[in-house]
C-alpha cells in the first residue's frame, strides 16, 4: 500500500497525479475464512482491521451485498459525541471518541474528524435540569461536559432564535467540545483501504442468503457468489439485523425503522458547533462543503422503504427554522433516509447468539456512527476471543431478559416513543 | 404518504395514525413470564408482510389491524381489532 503523505500527494502531481494503486483490491471469495463478517459498513470494516491489527487474525472476509459504506454508514448526519448519561453508553462511546481523536492518523486516511463541539439546546428549567444531571453523570467519569448559560449559547450561535417569542425558548444548553463531526464516507474507505493492507478480502457485491450449520452450530455462509466455510460468523449489518439473524432462525428485539436526513444548497460557514436539542429531535450543522445538514424524527413505524415520509421533512424543517431563522431563505437540495436498527432499549447489541459460532452487532437504533471505532474494537475482541470485551459486556443478547436492559429514554420495548 | 382506510371513519392520512405493536406481540396479565419476554422482546421483523396493531390516535381512537407490507407500505388489508 503506497502511504498517504503531503509528500506523495506533491510527487504525484509532478506526473498529473496518475499511478497512485486503487484503495483496496476486489478479490474473489476463498473456499473458506477464520472470521466472516457480514456487513461491509463502517462498523465492519472496522471489525475486519482491529481483528488484524490488535488480534494478528489475517484470513477475515468482509462481505457486502452493495458496496461498501453505502447503508447508513454513508445516510447519517456525521455526528460524533460521547455524552450519554448511563455509564454503559457513555464508556462505550467515549472509548470510540477517544479512537475517533486518532483515526485519521491511525488509517493514514483523512477522516475529516472536526471537533466542532456538540451542543445540547435547554428549552425549559426542566430541560436544564436533565441536561445539568447528564453533566454531572458525565463528568464523574471524567468526560467532558459543559453547562452553558442562556448568554454563552447565544456567545457561541449568535443565529439562534433568541427572541421573546421564539418558538423554543432557549434557556441554556449542555456542550462537549471533544465532539464534532466526521466524514462518513471516508471512515468506510479508510478501514477498508487499511484492512485490506493488512490482508483483510473486503468482497462487494456479496450477498449473504443463509446459513450453512451443523448441529445447531454455524460453519459458513451461502451467498449469490457460492459458499464459503467460516470459523465464526459476525452479523454486523444494523438496519437488516432481523432479516439476517432470521437465516439463522432467531428473532431479535429489534424493529427497523426509517430515518430521513436532509442538506440544503452550500453557502458560506454560519454555524461552526453541532446544534441538538434536549426536547426536539433536531439536528443542525454545517459540512465542510458548506450545505447545512439537518436531521430530524424517525417514522415511527416498521419499515425498510429508505423512503421517508413527507410529514418528518416537514418538523425538521420547521423545527430549525424555528430554531435558526436565517435557514428559511435557503433551498434544500437533497432528503435521504436510513433503516434505523431500533432496538428494545435504545442500546445496541454486540453478543454472542444462542446459535454456536455466530455473533450480532446491531441494534444501534439512529446513533451507530460515531461509534463505529469502538463498535469494531468490541466486537474484534468478541469475534477473536469468543468472550466479551469489558465494555461491551453490558450490551449483551440475554439483558432483555434478564431485566438488565440499558434504557437511556426510559421508553420500554417500543421503538417509536424513543 | 400512506393513506390508511379506517373501517370506521373512510380514508384518512396516515399522520392521523399511530403505529403500536405488531400483533403477535400483546401480553396479557395472566400469561406466564416467560411467554410475555418473548412476546415483548422477540421480533420477526421481516422484509415483507406482518401483522400489526395500530391506533386511528387523531381520529376515532379505535384499534386497528394492518397487515402491511414494510418495504412497499402497500396495506393487504384492515380490520377492527377485536382482542
């Protein structure tokens, strides 16, 4: 692999920047692999390269039935942050933007880590006082978390509706300056590239369509490119978990949804934090090209249409005009959407299955991205050592139930009150 | 948009109604506890046709039965719900 460098990039362009080697190659699948994962997005690929890396396990295949990073590892809004109030989320996610901080460095890949900072918008004394408690939740285990006055939101938004009459009143807010947003796309491509360096066959267009098993044990996959015979198998495809672990004749708590994101036409840099909100679902910020990307609610019903309803676009729009006025004079250019894993607690799953040699990872409802980093490390250390990592030990497959679930909303089994 | 035919009040936008459970997921009380975990944590979630109960919330408020397909949303059928 030819590395990456300022250097490389100068000599390049002395002969019209031609001859640099294509990022990861396009093998044919081998009869059989140590480690199989399903699922070529961010968190697989992820997987893939940490089991290389930390576990010296070379023989992995990555199989994607599109192309890589084209789920909702390429549909999310890029948003990175660590502030969760449980102890278990926000271990897991601060161990991710800990990586997060290093990525670039670490894939010798540009992934555009921005830690812009993400603020959390208070509407109400109420609002305040949950944010005020996450805080303080958060800084106990020494994670950074800021209380912010109604006067330093507005210091660091001055765009934000800050009127008498605004429509959500602001009252404050609760920033984590570690936080910010990443390329999406690029975070694909860099494990992928980095991987595949290591020996890692990352096979696209590779669709897995059962399970070859022995004695209620798993021994390989079938797919439209034939069977391959694997040690163990890593479900890692959040957004179709069901249909996949159904293969393999388990049903899971878990309920796909849609989630719609948008982006308006690029302009000049107005807004240099990530703005969110204690009481909306609202998500602003602005892409290093200059569009401001908006996310908003879920559909709120089963579905994998990756079409979104019109209603949701709608709120969110309304929403950040509300909150932001200045973005009503601008034209929205493109609306997508993702099929959101929801789980049954909010959290994700990464666990062994009740069937021998296959593992999930899944169930990270809409915020899976910004743990793609720690989401591979865990699950790496699950697939190679058969045992949980200790951070992802709560997040196991049985904690439903056992009663041990990790309830961040406190909503229960029902995905569309999250 | 969906527009869903309530068997009570004719054709309505869907935003007037609001998704609950799928069907094969209601407990009731005297159910023993672990046929109620798996009711309640165990899902088909399939890429296809499932049954599911839904509310006409902005509406009526009756109960109703879809069965709908998740990737088309196109409704095979609805019916009242009668528990």
């Amino acid at each position: 692999m030819k590395r990456y460098s300022a250097l490389a990039l100068l000599k390049a362009g002395l002969t019209g920047q031609r001859g640099w080697d294509r990022a990861w190659r396009d093998p044919e699948p081998k009869k059989s692999y140590d480690v199989i994962i399903i699922g070529g997005g961010g968190h697989g690929l992820s997987t893939a390269y940490y089991l290389a890396k930390v576990h010296g396990i070379r023989n992995i295949a990555v199989l994607e039935k599109g192309w890589i990073g084209g789920g909702n590892t390429g549909r999310n809004t890029t948003i990175v942050r660590s502030n969760y109030r449980q102890k278990p989320l926000h271990d897991l996610f601060d161990f991710a933007l800990n990586l997060w901080e290093g990525m670039s460095d670490e894939l010798n890949y540009n992934v555009m880590f921005s830690p812009r900072g993400a603020l959390f918008l208070g509407h109400s004394d109420s609002d305040m006082t949950m944010l005020a408690q996450r805080g303080d939740a958060l800084r106990c285990d020494g994670i950074d978390a800021e209380l912010l006055s109604r006067d330093q939101v507005q210091k660091l938004i001055p765009l934000l509706d800050m009127s008498a009459s605004a429509r959500f009143p602001i009252h404050g807010g609760m920033t984590q300056r570690r936080g910010g947003t990443a390329r999406h796309d690029a975070v694909a491509w860099g494990y992928a590239r980095a991987a595949d360096a290591l020996g890692v066959d990352v096979i696209q267009k590779c669709e897995v369509t059962g399970f070859t098993m022995d004695g209620g044990r798993v021994t390989g996959v079938e797919t439209n490119r034939g069977s391959i015979g694997a040690g163990r198998v890593g479900i890692c495809v959040a957004g179709n978990s069901g249909p996949v672990a159904a293969m393999a004749g388990l049903k899971l708590p878990i309920e796909a949804q849609t989630l719609q994101a948008f982006v308006t036409e690029p302009i000049k840099p107005m807004i240099d934090t990530v703005i969110m909100s204690q009481s909306l679902h609202c998500y602003i910020s602005q892409s290093d090209k200059g569009g401001i990307v908006l996310g908003g609610d879920p559909d709120q019903f089963p579905s994998y249409a990756q079409r979104g309803l019109p209603a949701r676009i709608e709120k969110a729009a309304a929403e950040a005009i509300a909150l932001v006025p200045a973005l009503s004079r601008l034209r929205m250019v493109r609306c997508w959407s993702g099929t959101t894993d929801m789980s049954f607690d909010g959290s994700p799953i990464i666990s062994g299955l009740p069937v021998d040699n296959l593992y999930l990872n899944g169930g990270w409802c809409y915020g899976g991205f910004k743990a793609t980093p720690a989401s591979g490390w865990c699950y790496a250390h699950l697939l190679a050592t058969g045992a949980s990592h200790a951070l992802a030990a709560p997040f196991a497959f049985d904690r439903f139930a056992r009663g041990a679930t990790i309830d961040e909303a406190g909503v229960g089994f029902m995905p569309q009150l999250r | 948009m969906m527009q869903i035919d309530c068997p009570y009040c004719g054709p309505r936008a869907q935003v007037e109604f609001a998704y609950e459970r799928t069907l094969d997921s209601i407990v009731t009380l005297d159910m023993p506890a672990e046929e109620a975990v798996s009711r309640l944590y165990a899902r088909a979630n399939p890429r296809g046709l499932d049954d599911e109960l839904w509310r006409h919330s902005f509406g009526c408020r009756q109960w109703l039965v879809l069965r709908r397909h998740r990737v088309s949303h196109a409704i095979v059928s609805i019916t009242e719900y009668a528990p």
